[in-house]
C-alpha cells in the first residue's frame, strides 16, 4: 500500500497535468483513492476492535510513551480511579503513585525502557481522584515504530485491593 502511493506521487510528479498526460492520470488517481479508502477503512475497524477490547476486561488499558506519560487508556480507569480517560491523557504514571511506590516502579520503567523489555507484575498502590489508595497490579509490553525504535508501552492495569486485604487478614492472623 506504502510503496504504491509513493510510486503513484513519483508518477505524478513526471506527468504535466495541463496536457493530454491529465487523461492517464485520472484512473490512476481513482486507484489508489480507493485503496487508500479500503486501508482507512479497515484501520478503523481494527481500532474500533482495539477499543472494544480494551473496555471489555476488568483491567484498564493504557498506552504511555517512553517518559511514562498516558497516550491512551480505556474507560476501565473511570471505575477503578474515578478520572475519566481525558483527564489523565497527557499526565504521568508516576504522579498519584503512593509516595513510597514510587521509587520503585520508576526505577522498574525506566529499567525496561533502556533494555527495550516489558515489565511483567509490578505491585503498587494508587490515589484514586476522591484520595483513597488502591492497590494496582500493572504489566507493559515495548512498542516500535517502523524503525524498530522504542516509542512507548502498552498494558493493563488491575485492582488488587481486595487480595491485599486478605494477605493482610492472613498475615494478622498468624502473627496475633
């Protein structure tokens, strides 16, 4: 699809469209129009797969770039943080971090972002927009552009609250 555009504008710039070349250009513009077309269509519907998704599990799904800032996250993070996805578009993953989480998960990112690896199971606890702190699992996978060049993270993030409740329960009871 790439090359086809970028050998129909090196064909384009050759003819000179005030002459006849004008008629041989017509058909070639309605081509790679619809190609064009048939390509945005289906990244749309990729995307609205994506989403879809994305709003389907108890996770929130987020994309951040390499300095940890959100680029995207799915409605899940209204139910778990109470923002709403544009109100934490543009902030970083580290400003509502439990201040003695937040050396650790930084130093676990930005690890993974100079190997260029995910970061699997980090365990930390979140200020949520009414300030109660929530206990988050959160995994990232690396993303590249077409250069093979780091250029951010994708994952999910889970409530644990609950399960840290009980391992305190637990904890409790075999100690008192």
């Amino acid at each position: 699809y790439i090359e086809s555009i970028r050998l129909f504008r090196e064909h384009v710039r050759r003819l000179d469209l005030n002459t006849q070349d004008s008629a041989r250009f017509t058909p070639e513009l309605i081509e790679v129009y619809t190609e064009v077309a048939e390509a945005y269509s289906k990244l749309a519907t990729s995307e609205k797969r994506f989403r879809d998704v994305a709003n389907a599990f108890d996770e929130f799904v987020w994309e951040v770039d390499t300095e940890g800032r959100y680029t995207f996250l799915s409605n899940k993070v209204s139910e778990m943080l109470e923002y709403t996805p544009s109100e934490l578009l543009d902030t970083f993953v580290f400003d509502m971090i439990y201040p003695e989480h937040v050396g650790y998960v930084k130093r676990e990112f930005f690890a993974a972002v100079q190997a260029k690896r995910a970061f699997i199971n980090l365990e930390f606890q979140r200020l949520t927009k009414n300030q109660f702190f929530v206990w988050q699992r959160t995994s990232g996978l690396p993303v590249f552009d077409q250069h093979n060049e780091l250029i951010g993270y994708r994952g999910a993030t889970r409530d644990i609250s609950e399960r840290k409740r009980y391992e305190e329960e637990i904890r409790h009871l075999a100690y008192y």
